[in-house]
C-alpha cells in the first residue's frame, strides 16, 4: 500500500470586521512528497494583525523552496522560518507604527514522517481515525494554570484570561517554540491545524469523529458550519487546514506476454 493525500484549508470571517487570519498549503517546487502547512492568528488592531499573519505565510512559503529535505533537518527549517518571521514583523512596527504579533502552527509532511512546531495558541491535532494521538499546548496563560493544577478543565473553558498568550512572534521578547514529530504515518491518520476560532467551539471527539468520517472538503465545511452556529453573533475569524492520509493500492507491473518467471535459488 502507498499513501495519499487529501487535504484542503478553509477561512471565515466570523462576526470581525477584518480577518487577520492566514492560511496556506504549500508544496515543495523540487521534492517530490515534501509539503508545508501553515496557520497564523494575527493580532495588533487594525490591518496590524493581518501584516503580521501574511509575514508568517510568507516566510513559511521562502523557507520552504530552500529547504534541502536530504542535507537540513525539518526542526531547523521549522524554527528559521519561525524566527525570521518575527524579526520581519519586529522590523515592521517601524514602518507601518502598528504593534503587530501573530501566533503559528506549521506541519512539514514528508515521505513516511511529519513535523511540526507551534508558538502560541493556533493549534494542530493529530489523530489516528477518530481517535486523538496528541495535539499541541497553548502557549498561554489559561493552559499554565492547568499544567500547575490551579484550575481545571472546565473552568479552563470560561476563564476570563484565556485569549491571554505567554508569547507570540513579534513581541518584544524572544519567542518560545514547541516541536514535535510522527514517524511511520499511516493511512487513517489526520492533521488539522487551527486557529483558535475553530477550537474553542469544537472538542477533541468531535473533531476527531468529523475528520474520520469525511473528505477533507466536507469535514472543513462542518466544522466551519459549527463553529459559525456556536459563535452566535461574536465569533471570531475561522481558520483550518485538515491534513488526511490514505492508504491507495499499488498495482503491480504485469508481465510481458509469454513471460515465465524463473525460480531463484540462494546459495
């Protein structure tokens, strides 16, 4: 069996005046199987956030046409491209007097394993069906006070300051990145990257069930669909990228007309 890929990205506007959302599929131009996925939730008022999100797409689609899969290794792509993007969308809040920042998650998809790398709160889910293998942790303040056991779970969900981040690109400090690999992928395993006006209105198992059970296409409507409905009048900007990989059957060459095969004998 060899595997293939259906994937497809979708955006909403929500219930904002302007999206500041970005999102990208992008291929290498030389090696063959080798793709990049980005999301970027961009922040700092008016046009601020939407320059810095299509910094991040930027630097991500540069950093990928240089990108030697045979001689680089996929973190350090991850974490150029991270880096760069902040010190641009540092260096822009002299030009443009905005106080740009924007969070990431970004998927590098290879033959036979997948990386990926995250600052913020734009999330990636992994899942094996409909079951989640693991996703990433926010880089914010709601999701420390969860690792440090001062609330839980549920108070998680409506805490006052969970939209607060710990770090973005862009700010003034040094921003921290988060990476993490699967190797030996197989069919029925499924990425989806999101922005954070996707995952506050969806959970773990419902996502899962809907990723598992339709094209990518049908699953991003659905869940765009939900998501719309949940955010009743205050939504904010919707992105997702639904990475699925398939098992496709390989036919096998048939032989020419006449042809015998001949036993082989080892020694």
């Amino acid at each position: 069996m060899a595997l293939t890929v259906d994937a497809c990205v979708a955006q909403h506007l929500g219930d904002r005046k302007e999206q500041q959302d970005r999102v990208a599929i992008f291929q290498h131009p030389r090696a063959r199987g080798v793709a990049l996925v980005v999301v970027a939730d961009g922040m700092g008022g008016h046009t601020g956030g939407a320059l810095a999100a299509e910094q991040v797409v930027h630097t991500a689609k540069n950093s990928l046409a240089h990108f030697s899969p045979a001689e680089e290794l996929p973190r350090q792509m991850l974490e150029a491209s991270m880096r760069e993007a902040h010190t641009m969308i540092k260096a822009s809040r002299f030009i443009n007097e905005k106080d740009p920042h924007s969070t990431v998650v970004m998927l590098l998809l290879q033959p036979g394993f997948v990386n990926w790398a995250h600052c913020g709160d734009s999330r990636l889910y992994h899942f094996r069906g409909r079951q989640l293998l693991t996703r990433t942790i926010d880089h914010s303040y709601v999701e420390h006070l969860l690792a440090t056991g001062h609330i839980t779970q549920e108070q998680a969900l409506t805490h006052p300051q969970r939209n607060v981040l710990l770090t973005s690109l862009g700010g003034q400090d040094e921003p921290k990145f988060t990476f993490a690999e699967a190797v030996e992928i197989q069919g029925g395993e499924n990425f989806v990257l999101c922005s954070d006006g996707l995952w506050a209105y969806l959970d773990d198992a419902e996502m899962g069930g809907i990723v598992s059970s339709f094209s990518a296409r049908k699953a991003s409507e659905i869940m765009l669909e939900r998501a719309r409905e949940r955010g009743a009048g205050g939504g904010d900007n919707i992105s997702l990228a639904v990475i699925k990989l398939l098992d496709v059957a390989v036919d096998k060459p048939s032989p020419p007309t006449g042809f015998i095969p001949q036993p082989r004998f080892g020694r």
